[in-house]
C-alpha cells in the first residue's frame, strides 16, 4: 500500500513505499532526521523551520496582539459607552471577522504543527502532536473560537418572557459581553514569550525577552483592568448612577 510522507523542510507532501516515513529539518539546517511509525501511516506534519510555520505563527502574534490590545477597548469603551454605546463600524466588524477566521483556522493548523516538549525537543510524530493539542490548548482555543451569536441565541431561549425589561437588555447586553472570552487567545501570547525567553544559545537574549515579557504582561493587565472597570459600571441597570 502507497503510504504518505511529511516533508515539513520541502513545504510538499510525497508518497513513499514500502512504509511511512516522518522526515523532519535538524537545527542545524542540513541534517535531516528520520522517523517511522508502527501505527500505519503518519499525517503531514510542519516543523518550526518550516517557511509556511515562521509566517503563521508572526500572523498569530499580530493577531495575539490586536485580541489583547485594540479589541477590550473597542467592546468596553466603544460598544458599551455610557450613555449609549457607539453603532458597529462596518470596517471594524470586517477586521472582526478575518481575525476570528483566522483563530478558526488557527484551531484547527495545530493539530498538524510540532511542538517542543519540556526537554526542548521538537515532536513530530502526528499522534503525539494531537495527543498533547488535546490535553488543554485546543478546548481553550475552541471556547475562545465560539461565536457571540450562538450565545446570544442560547440566553434569548432561556430568558423567560415575564421578566422586566430592563432585564432583557441587561442579558442582551451580558451575551454580548461573552466576546471577552476571545482573551483567552492572548495566553498563548505570552506561552510565545516564554519560549522564547528560555534561550540557551544567548543568555543575555534569553534574559532581555523575560524583562520585556514581565513589562507586557505588567501594561497588559493595567491595560484590562481599566478597561473592565467601564465595563462592570457599563452592565449596571442603571449606568448614569454609578461613578461613570
């Protein structure tokens, strides 16, 4: 039987017999390792030196980026502005929709994408790969994934029709709130920044990107904690009395 090969280095997937191989790119750049499976035959598998991985994962941190930045400002002090919020600006919602394809895509690339496990080791075998997605990353990122309208549908079927309505349009306006769950997106930001900050080739790297990593993550949560303090005075049933 024909079996299939990942050549992660070439960026193309061939076909080989008599058995399924797994051929990965060495640090060094010239060596190449080779791998089999005795559990029939692998899936195509890209590697971190692979071109097509750089340029994903440099889209994922200016995604990352935007997600944690740019997107709690508009939600909190945009959308949910005292005394009316601000109407839905077609650009915005278009760059609203190409970031969470892309994440959707994102979902599911990563079932195909090595890994470094605890020992700094790059993991290219398939089952390995899903085995490890599966334990956390992919539910989190699945959550992060689900769309807004979804559970807006969901709250409308549970409301019950005899309440005030107030309270209609402060469960309307909770649903909506749903989309902070797109920050859970950023954690995988900062898994970036401390792989990248446990480098051994240079230790003067590795030091400056953990400096540079706490000063993020310290603006980073300023950043949210000004931007939830709105928006917890932005849900009271009565906005104009609170200190807003």
């Amino acid at each position: 039987a024909r079996r299939r090969v990942s050549c992660c280095t070439l960026g193309r997937v061939h076909t080989l017999t008599p058995r399924c191989l797994l051929y990965s790119q060495g640090r060094t750049g010239g060596e190449v390792e080779e791998m089999s499976t005795a559990h029939g035959c692998v899936w195509p598998v890209v590697t971190k030196d692979d071109p097509f991985r750089r340029v994903w994962d440099m889209l994922l941190s200016l995604m990352l980026i935007y997600t944690g930045t740019v997107f709690p400002y508009r939600l909190c002090f945009l959308e949910y502005r005292i005394p009316d919020g601000s109407p839905p600006d077609e650009v915005w919602e278009q760059i609203e929709t190409v970031v969470d394809g892309f994440f959707i895509v994102d979902l599911f690339l990563r079932f195909f994408f090595s890994y470094r496990d605890a020992r700094h080791r790059e993991i290219v075998e398939w089952r390995h790969i899903v085995s490890h997605y599966l334990r956390f990353w992919f539910w989190l990122n699945f959550v992060a994934s689900l769309p807004p309208s979804f559970v807006a549908w969901l709250l409308q079927v549970v409301i019950d029709v005899g309440i005030s309505g107030s309270s209609v349009n402060r469960s309307l306006r909770l649903s909506r709130m749903f989309r902070l769950l797109k920050l859970l997106r950023v954690a995988r930001l900062f898994k970036i920044f401390l792989a990248l900050g446990q480098q051994r080739d240079n230790v003067v790297l590795g030091k400056s990107l953990r400096f540079v990593n706490f000063i993020v993550s310290m603006l980073w949560s300023v950043h949210l904690t000004a931007c939830g303090v709105y928006l917890v005075a932005s849900l009271h049933e009565e906005p104009k009395n609170t200190w807003v």
